[in-house]
C-alpha cells in the first residue's frame, strides 16, 4: 500500500502540482481576458449604433475594411470638420470605431468623435461620448476638459465645476476656469437680486482682472452706474467695442467728460461737440480728428481674434469657438464707411 499511494510529499509532486495549477489559473485568466475583451467590444459596438442615424450622410454600412485605409480616412474625418462638414466627419469616425483593432486607437477615434459633436453643436451626444471615454480612461485631461465644456454650454454649470476637481488632482491649474464658470453661475442666476449679483460680480473682478470684458458687460446689463464707476479708461481697448455700441440712455456724462479718452471716444462716435482727439488708440483718433475737419462719414467696424489658435471671428465670444480657449479674445477695430444702420447694444 506504500508503494500504491501518492507521495504527496515528493519534491518532484509538489513542483507538478504548483505548475499544473499555474497554467490552470493562467488559461483562466486568459480566457476570462479574451471574455472580457469581446464584451467590450460588443459594448461598444452597441454603444455607438445609438449615434448611427440618418445625420451620417456617407455611406459606410457596406464599405469594406482594409488597414491602409485607415489614415486617409482619417485625415478626410479631420478635413470635413475643419470645413465644418460635420455630418460627414462623424460618419467616418463611426466607421473607424468600429473597424479598428487596437483599444488605444479606438479611444483616440472616440475623443475626435466626442469634439466633433461638440463643434456641432450635439451636446447630449459629446457627452454621453466623453462619459464613456472616462469609464476606461478617468485620468483623460483633454476629455475632462471638454466634457466640462459640453455641460457648461448645456448650462450646467453645477456640473462644470464638478469637472474641475479631477483635472485639479490632475496637476491642471484650475483657477481661472473656476472663476469663469463662476462668473457663467452668476449671469445665469435666477433666484438673486440685482443687488447680490452685482456685490458678486465685484468680488469676482477684484479676485481675477482677467474678467474685466465680461464683467463689465455684465454690469452694464445690471446697473449702469455701478458698471461706469468700475470701467478703466486704460483698459477701454479691450471694450472698445461695447463702450462704442452703447446707446445714449446708458452713457454717464459726468465721467465720460472728465477723461480724455472716453470723451474722445465719444466725440467720435458723435455724440459729445468738444474736439477731442487724445485716446492713444489710432483709428479712435483718426475718426476723431476726421470729425473735427467735418467728414462724419467714418465708423468703427469689429472682429474678434483669439489670442490662442489665432483664428479671427465676426462676432465676440467668451470660449474661443475653435479652440475652446478663456480670456482669449482680442478685440480689433478698423476704420469703415458709416452706414444708414442703426446700431445696437452688443449687451
């Protein structure tokens, strides 16, 4: 009977044992690998026949596959964005998704996907992308970034903020972002007095300079008197354009008379009779000085560039609408023929 039982103590037994179980676990584990990555795939495939709708003008439903197909595709996905062709960008991004074979380069597809839907305007549909992103990939700063975006443009500001504590864990610096969708909180708030709103926008100004433009902006919607009292006659080339589009009914006299600048501003735009020509801004000037030798005939027109990307745009902003940047625009002036148009207040 020695001889027939086991020898559950041998060396040699004990090794076979440790190795048998080893590849035991390791089929295991590769097999529940495999499961889980075909669950995943499925997941996806299912998650994205949600975006697949009559807005995907290409027909890719019977396009065949082939890899060296993949970088040209991607180039023309990236060219009918830029021309704003959205419909058919995310047509192919779709595609791709679901042809490529490497998860990192599904999820680079996905971020692409997730910014096209935002530049087009689908928020619901950029945010249902980056939040799936961010279930594989939480640490993501630019799908962070962008998502906050998404539901700061969806006014959700509450949510916005909420963005921000993981790029803060992040190392991303975060206080002028902070101070922007606060100020976005603020404008947006229902429930306050024009009075609290008004004590907050100061406190907002005195903590970041950097909103000086839309703060202003703001103030002038609230309370004019406050708003005048608060502008800076050296910093009037950053609201040019809201100080020149200004009707009379909220123009301060008093204030406007006792500075050089603004007076000259406003004697170019015709409403003050003193000569004045002094604002150190050069087209201001050459109107006023053009005024004063009797041509009434010129005005100021306006476009608004981005100090980051550098792209110019006919109407101001507070994101760059191509880059998405904050405290970015730059508002530039030329001199143009006066028209028989009635101007309008940009507030």
């Amino acid at each position: 009977m020695e001889h027939i039982l086991p020898a559950y103590n041998d060396p040699l037994f004990s090794i076979l044992l440790i190795i048998t179980t080893g590849l035991v676990i390791a089929l295991a584990t590769y097999g529940w690998g495999l499961y889980k990555q075909q669950k995943e795939a499925t997941n996806l495939l299912n998650f994205l026949d949600k975006f697949d709708s009559a807005e995907c003008v290409l027909d890719t439903a019977n396009m065949p596959f082939e890899s060296h197909m993949f970088k040209p595709l991607t180039l023309l996905a990236k060219a009918f964005e830029n021309s704003g062709e959205y419909h058919k960008a995310i047509s192919i991004y779709l595609y791709l998704i679901k042809n490529a074979e490497h998860d990192a380069t599904k999820t680079e597809l996905m971020e692409r996907l997730g910014t096209t839907y935002l530049h087009a305007g689908f928020l619901e549909r950029a945010k249902s992308i980056y939040v799936e992103i961010l279930r594989k990939k939480p640490r993501s700063r630019k799908v962070l970034y962008e998502l906050g975006v998404v539901y700061e443009m969806m006014h959700e500001y509450t949510k916005a903020q909420e963005v921000i504590e993981p790029l803060r864990l992040l190392g991303e610096e975060t206080h002028a972002l902070q101070d922007f969708l606060e100020l976005s909180k603020i404008n947006a708030d229902r429930h306050h007095s024009s009075e609290e709103k008004i004590a907050k926008l100061l406190s907002l100004l005195e903590k970041n300079p950097l909103l000086y433009r839309e703060i202003i902006a703001s103030l002038l919607r609230l309370d004019t008197r406050v708003a005048w009292e608060h502008i800076d006659p050296k910093r009037m080339k950053e609201i040019l354009d809201i100080l020149w589009f200004l009707p009379n009914s909220q123009l301060d006299l008093d204030i406007i008379s006792s500075n050089t600048q603004l007076s000259t501003l406003y004697y170019a735009k015709g409403y003050l009779q003193k000569p004045m020509a002094q604002s150190g801004i050069f087209s201001l000037d050459m109107i006023a000085k053009a005024r004063e030798n009797g041509c009434e005939s010129a005005d100021l027109q306006f476009s608004y560039l981005c100090k980051k990307c550098k792209q110019s745009f006919p109407v101001s902003f507070k994101r760059c609408p191509n880059c998405m940047a904050i405290h970015s625009v730059e508002v530039e002036e030329q001199i143009a023929k006066a028209s028989t148009q009635t101007y309008h207040s940009l507030l």
